[in-house]
C-alpha cells in the first residue's frame, strides 16, 4: 500500500491550509508566503495521525470573510476523523 498522508501548513499571515503529500506547494495560496510552519499527518494506517491542533488557528484571519473560519473546519475535520 501506498503512503496517504497530509501536510498541515501555515503561513507568517496566519493561513491554514491541510495539502496532499502529493500536491504539496511551496508557498501560501492566499498571500504568496512561504509556509512558516508544516506537519506531516500520516494517515496510512491511522487516519489523522500526528495531527497538530496547535496549529490550527482558532479564529480566521482578518482578510478573510468568517464563513471561512478555521475554527468550524477544525470541527469538519473532528468529525470526519473522530467518531
Ligand atoms: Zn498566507
């Protein structure tokens, strides 16, 4: 079996973002930064493994409108990955 796993990212602007192993990029898509920070989630055996919830913001940053608020998709990915 293949490796699945994801990247969460965060850039100096305080964007988050979780990327494919294979479709990571280099730089921010919102603002062009290079990413300040990145962990690797492994989830080839058990989903969400190495996740870091300190790195999702808990609140959205000021350019961009609430409805994106990392705070609801940190609640998405909970209940994908926590039942
Ligand atoms: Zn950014």
């Amino acid at each position: 079996m293949s490796f699945e796993g994801r990247y969460q990212k965060l850039c100096p602007n305080g964007h988050y973002e979780e990327q494919d192993v294979y479709m990571e990029t280099s730089r921010c898509e919102i603002c062009s930064e290079k990413w300040e920070k990145s962990n690797l989630i492994d989830d080839t055996n058990n989903p969400g493994e190495g996740f870091d919830e300190s790195m999702v913001p808990t609140k959205a940053p000021k350019d961009l409108p609430l409805k994106q608020s990392f705070g609801l998709f940190l609640a998405d990915w909970k209940a994908k990955h926590f039942k």
